[in-house]
C-alpha cells in the first residue's frame, strides 16, 4: 500500500520520537540498523522529512536527528506519507485506470474509494505520539 520510501520514513519517524522523548538525538546509522533500511536511502527519505520540518537535522560530533516536543502530538501519519510519497494514495484507481472517477468509474472504483476515504482519515488522526506510546507500552512493536 505505501511505497517502500514510506515504510521505512514512518518507522524512522517513530523511532526519532522515541529518542526525542528520551532527549536523545539518533545517528543515521542508528536509524538504518533500526529499521532495516539501506543507509543511503535512509538519508534520502530522512532528508525528505527534514525538509518538510517533521524532523531537525543537525551536523557535527554531536548531532544527528530529533523531533521537538511539540510535533509529538501534531505530527500524523498523513504528513509523513505526504513528504514522501505525496497524496497519490487518495487519488489513484484500484486498477489503475487513468480516466477512473465517479462519471466514468470502474468496477472496483466506489469500494475502494470507501477504503482510500477511511485509510485518510486513519493517516490524518493518528500522531506520533499515539504510535511512541503504544510501542512504549508493548502493545506494538517497531522491530520485525
């Protein structure tokens, strides 16, 4: 469903704002290892969250990436899916039809319309903040 860039952005965004709670900035080798992800990709895709302020950068001996507190709760799924992967998600055809829309729908257009419109609004109310505690919880896990 999300591209892979946008799998490993949501791990490596939780994962930041479980450090960034500790008050602990994370390498990006620490990333990478964590969520499975190719370094040099991992810093493409960390670079894409960065640039759209979901998380800060910082260079030198000491740095590495954080969130500030005050994402933790305002940051949802949906930003992160938006800095990298767009809102192609909401927009596209289950069968992937170019000309598909509700005049001229194709067969699966109206249920997976229903799923697209519900996946939204997941992505849109769902925070960081939800996702750190529940891994701080050990209701969910980051890891495989």
């Amino acid at each position: 469903m999300f591209s892979k860039a946008c799998e490993y952005g949501i791990k490596a965004t939780v994962h930041i704002c479980i450090r960034s709670q500790q008050h602990e900035r994370v390498s990006l080798k620490n990333i990478a290892e964590k969520i499975d992800s190719p370094i040099a990709f991992t810093a493409k895709i960390l670079q894409s969250l960065a640039k759209n302020d979901i998380i800060n950068s910082s260079k030198g001996a000491k740095g590495g990436y954080e969130m500030s507190e005050d994402n933790f709760n305002k940051i949802t799924l949906l930003d992160i899916v938006k800095a990298i992967d767009g809102d192609n998600i909401y927009n596209g055809c289950g069968l992937g039809y170019k000309n598909c829309n509700a005049k001229k729908p194709c067969p699966m257009h109206f249920q997976f319309k229903s799923i697209r419109d519900d996946l939204k609004k997941m992505l849109e109310t769902t925070t960081l903040q939800e996702l750190a505690d529940d891994i701080n919880e050990g209701t969910s896990f980051l890891v495989r």
